[in-house]
C-alpha cells in the first residue's frame, strides 16, 4: 500500500476538482433556479430521490475523472427535467399523481391511535408518543389527530386548540 498517494496523489487532481467543483455547483445553482422552488421541495418519495441523486452526481462530477463537466450537466438536466415533468404532469393528472406521490395518512383521532394505519406506515406507539412528546404534549388524549405527511413528517394538531392551528415535526422519520 502506497501510503503517500492515499493523502496526495498530483496537484493536477486537485486543480480539476476545485476548477470542476465550482463550474459544476454554479451550473447546478442555475439549474436549480431555473426549474423553481419544487425541484427541491421535500413534498414525496419522488422529490427524495432526485435531491439524493442530484447529490450523488455532483459528487460523482467532482471526484470522477473519468465523468467530463459536460456530462456531469447533462445528467444534472436530465434529474431535473424529469423532475419538472413529473411535478407538472401530476399537477394535471391525479391518476398520475396517485401513482408518484403518497397520500397522508391519519394515525391518530381524538386521543386514540389507529392501529391499522400505525401498522400498514410501520409506526409504533412508542414512535408517536415521542412525536407528540417532542411537540410539547405529554400525553396522547391531549391530541386531537397527528398526521404521517407525504414526506414522512408528522403534523400533530393539538386537541385544545383550533384545528387551523398545526404544528409540524419531523421526528421520527
């Protein structure tokens, strides 16, 4: 094991990477502009997955010598045009938009957990008591409903409260 180039290998690696980096986080940056706010919106599985992969390849543009700058954007464009036309084909279409994005769920109503949609979102009881907990409540029956968003977030509405009034937590997902 050649222990020298594990920490340094050339300075011409380094020379790309910052010259790469900062060429391929500008365009990314536009890129982003342009689309809109939704490219990065946490809204549905769909959005995850594209925010994950944008990452993945901007660090695969970064360190791979191998993936050109030109590449490395068109495959930055390719994620977020698909992400433009899923969102505006849902947007027109809710068979289409059932499909990519999941409905939220209800877990509990008027202090009493449901325990099949618990069991059908893989949430214990434990789970949402530390979700209420986290929102300040100490016990269930205090909470008039707490919802599984989209995005794997909770809403906890509290009982005593008007229903228009929702506190959102991302505990526990």
């Amino acid at each position: 094991m050649n222990w020298e180039e594990m920490f340094f290998q050339n300075w011409s690696g380094i020379v790309r990477t910052i010259i790469v980096g900062l060429l391929a986080y500008g365009f990314l940056v536009l890129s982003l502009r342009i689309s809109g706010k939704r490219t990065l919106a946490k809204l549905n599985a769909f959005d995850l997955v594209v925010t994950v992969a944008l990452g993945s390849t901007l660090a695969t543009i970064l360190l791979s010598e191998n993936v050109a700058l030109a590449e490395g954007a068109v495959a930055l464009l390719v994620l977020i045009t698909a992400q433009y036309l899923v969102a505006a084909v849902s947007v027109r279409s809710q068979r289409f938009a059932r499909i990519v994005r999941s409905e939220p769920t209800l877990l509990l109503r008027d202090g009493e957990p449901l325990a099949n949609a618990m069991r059908r979102e893989r949430v214990t009881r434990e789970e949402l008591e530390t979700v209420v907990r986290t929102e300040g409540q100490r016990e269930l029956a205090s909470i008039a409903a707490v919802i599984l968003e989209s995005d794997g977030s909770f809403s906890v509405i509290d009982g005593g409260r008007s229903s228009r009034e929702t506190r959102h937590s991302d505990a526990g997902r």
